[in-house]
C-alpha cells in the first residue's frame, strides 16, 4: 500500500481577518436591556462590537478573511487541499458553508467540511489541519472561524446582547522546517452542557405560536467561574505538552469571551509582565470561533506580536469544549 509522506512538521503560514462596517457602540443596546455603558464595561470590558449587514454573510466573510490569510501566506487557493470552517451561526443543515467557500477562494476540488465547537472551534480547526498536514492527507488547509451570532442573538437579553458580535478569522496551515504549532490540549465537560445552548429545539421554535429563529442563552456566571480556573489549567498542560513555561511565552491569544476571564486566567498562570495578551473583545466584542483568529490578527496588525513569537492560544464554548496549542507567529 503506497501511504503518502506528511511533513515533518506544521505551522500557521498566514493570518487573515474580515470585520463587518458596522459598529455598533453600547449606547445603541443599552436601552433594549435595561443597561448602561458603564455596567457593560465593568461586566465585560467591551465598548463596541461589529455587526454584520445582509450583505456581510457567513461565506462572504470567510472568503474574505481566508483570501487575507492566503495572500500573507503567498499561498495560492489552487493549492489548498482543504478547508475546515468553524461555526456555530450557519443557518442552513445542509450543505456545509466550507464547500460554497471553497468554490468561491477557486481551490480545487479541495475537500471541505464544517465542525462545530463553538467558541473553541477555531483551535480545533487548527488541531485538525495540523494533523493532516503532518499526516499527508493535505499539503495546505485554510481553517476558518466565522459568526453572524446577531442572527441567533436576542437583543432584548440581558445576559447576551451586549456580548455577541460577528466576524470572521482564517489561518493558512502547511508544511514547516521546524515544529511551530504544539500538541493540541482539547476536550469537553458535559456536565455543563446547558451553560450555553441553543435556547429550544428548531422543533419547537417553528411549532410556537410565533415561530422565530432559536437564540443564544447563556448562565454567564457560571460560565466565569469556570472559565476563569479550569481554563488555566488547560494552558498550563498546553505549555507542558510543548516542552515550555510562561517564560518562554511572547503572547496569549485567549478567546475573547471577556475581559474579566482574560484576567482571572493570566492571574491564576502567573503570566509575565513581558507576555503580551490579545483584549480584541474591547472593540470587537465576543465573535465565539471568530475571536481567536481576530485577535491574532489584530496583534500582528499593531505590532504586539511579530513573527518568530511564541502564542499560547485556547478558546472555551458551549459544550463546554475548549482547546489550546503553543504556535509560532507566521
């Protein structure tokens, strides 16, 4: 049996990001929830966020980010043999948002396909890629996270309308001459399973007297007390799995659920000063499998993180399932 040869090793090659036009400030939300700017500010830490128009849709935004993504990493979409789209906000079942991406990037015929993990998808996607271009099933996959979470966001919520925004983050992952994206620390608790959720069953939904698109909800302080700890004992097996420490570390790329979490980790990590930590959710807001690639996106953009660094990434959702990995700046 003729098994193909993987490379040695995988790395992030690129980095690109799509933001919609519109930002959408807290002042425009407050009065739906009953809130001020000043009580969002201290729960979260964000100011604004982006919100996607009709024309702004979950592919339109991918393609966008990834041909970003493709043009940093001087990768031509002809040579991508897979795209992996994180996503929790696609509407349609069926078929998958990947494939209609894939056909508009002008790959070929490259394989295709949707995960859904939420927030943590991101860094799934990037698990996944690695394997596969270490494995010999692809030579360069782009992996996406993208969210119109204001289709699924109530805007009457308290708990989650000032939080949800959309976007979308790509990543070319391919072949490298040294190791530059970790071993992949991931799982899921269960247990928590109804932290964060759909609110009913499409079912119900359509069967209701008015029938309305299921929203996002969410038991935000249970989910704090949980991300806040048992998040950093996730980074810290990442580290160890990558043979580093804190001090080895340039930057923290966290999900950017909130700043508070953001905080309460890189505390409870003892993370040095000199370590670099992505606060997109200010201007951003939370893009769940978005946020990652958005945040790292940023820093390159700002100069916070240049190529060569070193990034602890891990992302947290609905599931509960989280993810991280240690990986070099392209």
């Amino acid at each position: 049996m003729l098994i193909e040869q993987g490379a040695s090793y995988a790395g992030i090659l690129g980095i690109g990001a799509y933001r919609p036009a519109r930002v959408v400030p807290n002042s425009e939300i407050v009065d739906a929830i009953d809130s001020s700017d000043e009580w969002i500010q201290q729960r979260s830490g964000i100011k604004t966020r982006h919100i996607a128009d009709d024309s702004e849709t979950v592919v339109s935004m991918s393609v966008a980010a990834a041909r970003d993504a493709l043009a940093a990493a001087r990768v031509d979409a002809r040579q991508v043999d897979c795209v992996v789209v994180a996503t929790v906000s696609h509407l349609l079942q069926t078929p998958s948002a990947a494939t209609a991406i894939a056909h508009e990037l002008g790959t070929d015929q490259a394989a295709a396909f949707d995960i859904s993990a939420a927030c943590a998808g991101f860094c799934h996607g990037i698990a996944l890629a690695s394997d596969l271009v270490r494995g010999g099933s692809a030579r360069h996959v782009v992996v996406i996270g993208v969210e119109r979470l204001s289709d699924i966001t109530s805007p009457t919520d308290r708990g989650t309308a000032f939080i949800f925004a959309d976007g979308a983050g790509a990543a070319v992952v391919g072949p490298s001459d040294t190791p530059a994206i970790g071993p992949v620390v991931w799982g899921s608790d269960g247990e928590q399973y109804d932290l964060i959720r759909q609110r009913e069953d499409w079912r119900d939904a359509i069967a209701a007297e008015a029938p309305e698109i299921p929203h996002l909800v969410m038991r935000g302080n249970e989910v704090f007390r949980w991300a806040a700890f048992s998040m950093a004992k996730v980074a810290q097996q990442a580290l160890d799995r990558a043979g580093l420490t804190v001090d080895d570390l340039d930057c923290f790329v966290p999900h950017q659920a909130n700043n508070r979490i953001t905080d309460a980790m890189a505390r409870a990590m003892k993370l040095p000063s000199t370590v670099r930590i992505a606060r997109d959710i200010i201007d951003a807001g939370n893009t769940s499998a978005a946020s990652v690639p958005l945040a790292l996106e940023r820093m390159i953009r700002d100069g916070d993180a240049k190529s060569g660094d070193v990034a602890l990434l891990i992302a947290f959702g609905a599931g509960l399932a989280y993810a991280a990995q240690v990986v070099t700046i392209p």
